[in-house]
C-alpha cells in the first residue's frame, strides 16, 4: 500500500494546479448537464410507464411512487459516472498526463502513439462503461439488501476505475509487452488504487473530482511503475 499511498498523495497534490483543476472539473459538470437534460424530458414519462406496469401489490399502492423515482435515481447515477469517466480517459487525462509526466517523469519516454492511445482509450472506456452500467442494473434488486446500497457501488466503482486507467497511463508511454507485463506484476497495487479511487466518491462535495482522482492516481503508479520497469531492464530512452 506503500506505493498507492504516495500516489495518492501526489494525485492529491495535482489539484493545486490551475490546469489540472480545469481538466478535472469539466468532465463531471458536462456529464451532468447533459443527463440532467436528458432527465428532464424522460424522467416523467419514464416513471409514469414504470407505475403504470407494476404488480398490482396493496403496499405498492403508496410506495410505488418513492420506489419508482428512486429506482430512477439509480438507473442514472452509474450513467453520469460512466460518462464522465468517458470524458475524463479520453479528452481529460492525455493533457493531465502530459502535465505530469513532464514535471515528474520526464525520463519515461513515450514508446506508443497518441492516436493508437486515443482509440484505444475510448475502445477500453466503452467497454468497460457498458459491463459497468449493465451490471449495476442487474445488481439493483440487490441493493435492497441492507448495505448494499454502499457495498455494490463502491465494488463495481472500483472495478471500472482499475479496468479503465491501468490500460490509459500506460497506452502512451509503455509498449504492448510493458504494458502486459505491468498489468499482472502490478495487478494488487492497480486492485487498491481501484478502491481507493471509488471511496473518493464517497467524500462528500470532493466526489465530483473522484474520476479526475482516479485518473492521476493511477497516472502516478502506472508511470512510477513504468519507470522501475526500465530502470530494472535498463532501459532509459528520453
């Protein structure tokens, strides 16, 4: 944890930077404007369509409603976080990164192409997004069970986090065989920053910079980890 420790110290650190900051912010608030808008012409006819097919229960008489309108709550929560991750690995973390790995690890050299990390960061994110949205909507009934509502979340966040960023830090940077080599030597360290990246959303007015956390968190051990790679093998290109 030593490791995951200080990365997130230096994660932490970036916010401090008038240009990280931007970088950080924008990608949550236009995910947000723009399901809020989408919530605003479906939520009502969404929610009538719901109450109008459930079971004919007694007790659903007067929860019905609550439960409707939470359940759409639910449904839209993992989408906002989803695309904002979108927004964050694709257009975000490459200027984040570059910030960083010029100040911090101007000796890792990069041995990919922006454009091949590009397309492979948006091919990874949307993948990734999609398990994570369908399952959470498999997970729902779920939620019902006490803790849930805590637990589930927090476990799926922190699979996408480690799914999404392991491969983004290091498509730019690390060839197809480093980056191989990372994901399995590092696999427990990538686990934890994974987790601990998901529990920043749990930081009240701090969650809406929890993707950006995620992103340069994992920047700092994914380079770090590129740098001892090289440094082992003696490999030193700049």
């Amino acid at each position: 944890m030593h490791e995951v420790t200080l990365a997130s110290l230096r994660a932490i650190r970036e916010f401090s930077r008038g240009d990280i900051l931007w970088q950080a912010l924008w990608p949550p608030l236009v995910s947000l404007f723009g399901w809020v808008v989408i919530a605003w012409f479906a939520w009502m006819p969404t929610s009538a369509w719901l109450l109008a097919h459930l079971p004919a229960w007694s007790w659903l008489d007067w929860l019905g409603s609550y439960l409707v309108h939470v359940t759409l709550a639910l449904v839209f929560a993992p989408l906002i976080y989803a695309t904002t991750l979108l927004l964050v690995a694709a257009f975000a973390l490459p200027r984040m990164m570059a910030i960083v790995a010029a100040r911090d690890y101007p000796e890792v050299s990069r041995h990919g192409t922006p454009g091949a990390a590009f397309w492979g960061s948006i091919g990874n994110t949307l993948v990734a997004g999609l398990i994570f949205v369908a399952g959470w909507l498999l997970c729902l009934p779920l939620l019902l069970i006490p803790g849930g509502l805590l637990v589930l979340p927090l476990l799926w966040s922190a699979w996408l986090n480690q799914r999404t960023f392991s491969f983004d830090v290091l498509a730019e940077h690390a060839t197809p065989e480093e980056r191989r080599t990372l994901v399995v030597r590092e696999r427990s360290r990538f686990r934890a920053a994974g987790f601990v990246s998901a529990l920043a959303a749990y930081v009240p007015f701090a969650n809406v910079l929890a993707p950006a956390f995620a992103a340069l968190l994992f920047t700092h051990l994914g380079l770090s980890a590129l740098r001892r790679l090289r440094a082992r093998e003696g490999v030193w290109v700049t």
